[in-house]
C-alpha cells in the first residue's frame, strides 16, 4: 500500500523500447550448450520505456509514451492497456516484428535478459510527439531507442524547457550534446562508465543497496528487505517513480526514497506489469 495522495496530476513524457517478453523461469542458469527444461513460461508487453511509462502512470501521473511496434501488434498493446489510468500510448507501426525479449528467471530470483530491437522509432517519428514533449513536467529517456531519436527528442526538450531524465541502459558512450541536456542520469554501477563527465546530477542504482546521489555523495538506503522473486523491471520502476516524484517538486533523497521503495515491491511479484505498484489515491 502507498500513501495518501493529495497533489496535482504531473505529466511525464517517455520515449522508449515496447515489444513482447517471454519470462520463463528455471531451477538454475545454462552451463555450456545444455538445455535447460523452464518451469513454466509467461508472456507479457513490456521494453525499458514501455515499462517506465507503466511505472510513472500508477504513481497517478499523466504519461504520454511513444514506440514503435509490427503494425499487427498495435491493436494488442493498445488493448492491453487501455484501462490504464493516465497513460496515453502513441504507437508507429513498421512492417518488422516488434522488439522481443527472453527474461530467465533463476530460484535465487536472478536473470539473464537477451534483447531483439525489432521495430524501431526514427527521428521523423518524434514530429508527431512534440505537444507531448512541450506540456511533459519531465522527459523519460532510456538507451533502448537509437541515438538519432533521443538526440532529437531532447532537442525538442531543451527547446520548450522540459527537463530531461535518463537511464543509460543498454550503456554505450553518449554524444556531448545529449549529456549536457540531460538534467539526471540514473545508471547503475556498470552504466556509469559510459557517462564519462556528464554534467548534470546522477543517481547511481546500487540494487539491495539502495542509491548513490552523486552531487552529495548520499547513499539512499534500500526499503525494508523484501523476499525477492524476480528482479526484471526493477530499474525501470525506479525511473518512472523517480520521474514522477521530481517533477511534484520532492527533493532528490526523498524521491529516491519512494523509487526504492516502489523498485521493492516490484521485486516481490514475478513478472512486471503484474508487479509494478500502485499509488493509493486519496
């Protein structure tokens, strides 16, 4: 359960990854070429971006996400999550399979992720997002879209004032531009190096350690141990509840606070849309 709730809906703007997952869970990883018999196996939409627009709606914000998918899909996702209070989903269709990705799931609650891009947005595509971006309190941004997408959609960002979240996964070096429009970088500890001397803040993940402020030098402890069954979609649930909670205006440490806290709970389910949490309204 959340807390009481009793602030303005903020918007959030998230350009991102959205394809399949396949989850499938296993007694314990490959070792060579075996083959290895899952447990059971799970389909469900999901992608960084995706999952952060998820993530950000249920904090009871506005959240406006654009992706690209197979035409043939667009039907599904948007019925799919047609329910889903707040989040407005603008989706380019291409003649290509969506993105997918395997998730493995281990006992000890571990995984191993591989990633096909599929359907991807191009630059052209943001023209049709802009309004969205312009009226966003926050944009979310991840590395799941190429670097000619995201260059132009925080040109469009810095034109209009809009500041810039990003997570830095999958890391790859970054273009000085961008950097400098990026108001906060959420890495984790391996993402960092591809940050090199980014100028804005950043809020490294430390995962059951909490978060590491950069500027201050604090360490945001992690939430109460949780039982944790499935970390996918932990990252992502942290930004979107980040997002949200920066732009009502919550100092840094108290945002992140509230991410651990939610990035916990998400843990504690299997799978990711079922465990993303809500915010309870007032």
């Amino acid at each position: 359960m959340g807390e009481n709730v009793e602030k303005k809906r903020v918007k959030i703007a998230v350009v991102g990854m959205v394809g399949k997952s396949v989850f499938m869970e296993v007694e314990r990883f490959h070792e060579g070429g075996e083959t290895v018999m899952a447990r059971s196996c799970h389909e469900d939409w999901g992608g960084k971006g995706f999952n952060q627009a998820v993530a950000a709606a249920r904090q009871n914000a506005d959240v406006a996400f654009l992706g690209a998918c197979a035409e043939r899909d667009r039907a599904d996702i948007l019925s799919d999550l047609a329910g889903e209070a707040g989040l407005s989903l603008k989706l380019v269709g291409r003649d290509i399979n969506s993105a997918l990705a395997t998730i493995i799931t281990d006992t000890a609650g571990a995984t191993q992720v591989t990633c096909c891009a599929g359907a991807e947005l191009e630059p052209a595509d943001v023209d049709a997002f802009v309004d969205e971006i312009a009226s966003a309190d926050i944009l979310l941004l991840s590395n799941e879209v190429p670097e000619s997408v995201n260059l132009r959609v925080s040109e469009i960002a810095e034109q209009r004032g809009v500041r810039i979240v990003m997570n830095p996964a999958p890391s790859r070096p970054l273009p000085d531009v961008l950097k400098r429009r990026v108001s906060l970088f959420t890495p984790n500890e391996f993402e960092t190096a591809g940050l090199g001397d980014a100028p804005g803040e950043v809020v490294t993940t430390l995962g059951e350690k909490g978060c590491r402020i950069r500027s201050t030098g604090e360490v945001v402890p992690p939430a109460p141990s949780v039982k944790a069954v499935d970390a996918t979609g932990a990252g992502d649930t942290f930004n979107g509840v980040l997002a949200v909670r920066i732009a009502e205006g919550a100092p840094l440490a108290e945002a992140c606070r509230a991410a651990n806290d939610a990035a916990a709970k998400e843990v504690s389910v299997r799978y990711v849309l079922p465990a993303i949490p809500y915010r309870r309204k007032s």
